[in-house]
C-alpha cells in the first residue's frame, strides 16, 4: 500500500498493489493490519455503493455531526469522479481549504477523508460506480452539508457539473460561513 499525504494533512491518497495475470488482475484494496501499521487505526464498519448514471452527477458536500461523524475511504469501480473533501475543523490552519483528487476505474486511486471534513464529488462519466468505507453508522439525524458550489471556497468544479443534477437537498445546504461549527481542530501532539 503507497500513502501520500496530501496538502492538508491526514487527508490521504492511497494506492494498492495490484496482481495480474492471463486471468485479469487481483488487489487487496483495504487491509485492517496495513492501515494500523501504516499509524492509521480507523474501525470501517460499513461499505456503500453509489451508482449515478449521468456524467457531472454532484453528490456533496456531506458530512455527519457528532457523535455520528464518519471517516471515508473512498474508491470508483467503473467510471471517474474529482472527489472532494473540505476542511470544516474550526480553528484548522486548513480551515475552509479543499483537496481535490480524480479518482477513476483506471487509475485505482483511493481517497482517505477523515472526520472534520465535508465531502462530495462530481461524475466525469456517464454510469459511474462509487464504493466507500465508513466507521461509523448512518445516522439520518447527525446528516448534514456544505453547499457544493459556495463561491468562498471556490472548488473548480469539471465543466460537467450540471446543477440540475444536483438534489434538492444537496442544492440546499447552506455556504460554509453558515454552518454551526461541529469539529474542532487538534494539532497532532
């Protein structure tokens, strides 16, 4: 497994070794041994599936208030989607910062978004297949979101992205400078 950190810390880039052969090819695309000896102990206690079936889908920004809050590991099976995660750690030096990553079927790259960060991404391909990990359960009470196009963060978003595909709730959420702050920035010690 490669690791690279990104330009906010403890956001992460992951990449699996793969295997291949006359069969097709083989990666053990999450390991709990690995992730603990590579310093990361993050409990995954359920995996989703989402399936969109037009290219500049945007699902996002979400995220889960505590004590619900979720951390991510996020990958595309069939398809592409630039996958977003947003600093809203109150008092981060990264605070309102983003990362941006194209994570693809082809290119097998995986996105590490830890808790203290809204989330979302937008399709680049038309029938795109998202699969990602959480360790903590869905809690439809602690839902809650950032507005994905609020101009103070100014994600540049694919030209695909089409606001009509956007739903209702999604094109609600309010900009970053009205959500009550839930998580609170601590310095690594």
């Amino acid at each position: 497994m490669d690791i690279t950190p990104t330009e906010i810390p403890n956001v992460l880039i992951v990449r699996t070794r793969w295997f291949g052969d006359m069969r097709g090819s083989f990666s053990e695309v999450y390991n709990r041994r690995a992730w603990q000896e590579a310093g990361l102990d993050v409990d995954f206690c359920q995996d989703n599936h989402a399936i969109s079936g037009t290219a500049g889908t945007v699902r996002g920004l979400h995220f889960q208030r505590p004590p619900s809050a979720q951390a991510k590991l996020v990958r595309v099976v069939r398809g592409a989607v630039l996958d977003v995660a947003v600093d809203i750690r109150a008092g981060s030096p990264w605070y309102g910062r983003w990362v941006a990553v194209e994570l693809s079927a082809d290119n097998r790259t995986q996105l590490f978004v830890p808790r203290g960060f809204a989330h979302g991404y937008c399709t680049l391909t038309p029938d795109t297949e998202v699969l990602y990990k959480v360790d903590n359960f869905y809690d439809p009470g602690a839902e809650d979101g950032v507005l994905w196009n609020d101009p103070t963060l100014g994600i540049p978003w694919p030209e695909t992205a089409d606001p009509t595909t956007v739903n209702a709730r999604d094109g609600a959420w309010p900009t970053l400078s009205r959500v009550t702050p839930c998580f609170h920035y601590e310095a690594d010690r």
